[in-house]
C-alpha cells in the first residue's frame, strides 16, 4: 500500500538540511530503484522553484511499504530525523486514484 509521510521543518532548517541531504537523497533513490517510490520533495518556503536562503518547510513522499508500521520506521531512520530537520512526521495511508 502507499503511504503519505509529510514532515514539517524546524525554524531556520536549510543548514541542517545541506548537512543531511546526501543520505536523505541516497535513501529515497532506494526507493525509487525499488520501484516503491511514488513522488518525492520538499516544500519552498516561498512561492519559488529555487527557494535559496528561504529554504523549506517541509517534505513529501509518498511511497509503498507492506504496512504502516513499516512506513513509520522508514520515517523514523530518515537522515533528516537524526540532523534534527524535521519538528514532525506524521505517516498516512494514501490511495492513489489520478492519474
């Protein structure tokens, strides 16, 4: 099944993100070779493509995995945990419909 992990940043969280960004990225392309990841990204700050110093507020994947238990401890082992990136993560079921 798919599941939503939406995160939300912490204040002031670009630092923490360039210091982590590697291996949150290397862990998504797991994913995404595994043929389990649906979409993938983070939120802008500002209503901009390239936020800069603004940087982000939050992210969003939407992968699969066999239960929400273990959607959940994906989440939990997100790099971007361990750096201190995200205030909170809430994982959710998600039904695709469209497209």
């Amino acid at each position: 099944m798919w599941y939503a992990i939406i995160s939300e940043d912490v204040k002031d969280s670009l630092p923490l993100r360039k210091g982590a960004r590697a291996d949150h990225l290397a862990r998504l392309n797991r994913l995404k070779d595994e043929g389990r990841l649906l979409i993938a990204g983070p939120h802008p700050a500002i209503d901009s493509e390239d936020p800069g110093e603004a940087g982000f507020t939050g992210s969003l994947v939407v992968a699969e995995f066999s239960s929400l238990e273990e959607a959940k401890a994906w989440a939990d082992a997100d790099p971007y945990v361990d750096a201190g990136v995200y205030a909170s993560v809430t994982v959710k079921p998600f039904k695709l419909v469209l497209p």
